[in-house]
C-alpha cells in the first residue's frame, strides 16, 4: 500500500518536472511556437500543474465533493474580482 502511493507521488513529481520544463521548451525555441502559442501553453501547464499540486500535494482529491467545490466556487470568484479590478483600471 505504501510503495502504490509513493509511486503515485513519485509519477505526479515526473510530470510537474515535465510542465516545470514546458515553459522553457515553448519561449527558447521560438522557430517552433508564436509568443501566443508559447503563453497559452505555458498558461494550459501552469493550470495543470495548480490542479495536480492540490489534488494530490494538497489532498483535495480524498476530500468531499462539497470541498471540491468550494474551492471552485472561491476560484471563479478571485477571477472573476480580478477580471473586474482589470477593466476597472483607468
């Protein structure tokens, strides 16, 4: 039971390596991505490596649904104050 989630931890550390070193890959080989290319890709990991972090570092994973979805609610509402702080710059 310990080796299973030892391995576990040990593939999610691989692949926040593997999206850690995405970044670099999509802005140095520029001959290859746009720079909108390389920020929307860089974007998709980091999204992807805040969900893997809390679901598996933090333990969100094992937890109720209705914590699950009190994090997601508390999330759309920090977007959405910042998508309202954004616009309201002038």
């Amino acid at each position: 039971m310990a080796s299973d989630s030892i391995k576990l931890y040990a593939l999610v550390y691989v692949a926040l390596v593997g999206l850690a070193t995405s970044k670099f890959v999509f802005f140095e080989f520029d001959q290859f991505f746009t720079y909108e290319q390389a920020f929307a890709g860089t974007m998709g990991a980091a999204a992807l490596k805040g969900a893997l972090i809390v679901g598996y570092y933090q333990h969100l994973k094992w937890e109720n649904r209705s914590l699950t979805y009190l994090m997601a609610v508390a999330l759309a509402f920090a977007l959405l104050l910042m998508a309202a702080a954004t616009y309201s710059i002038t």
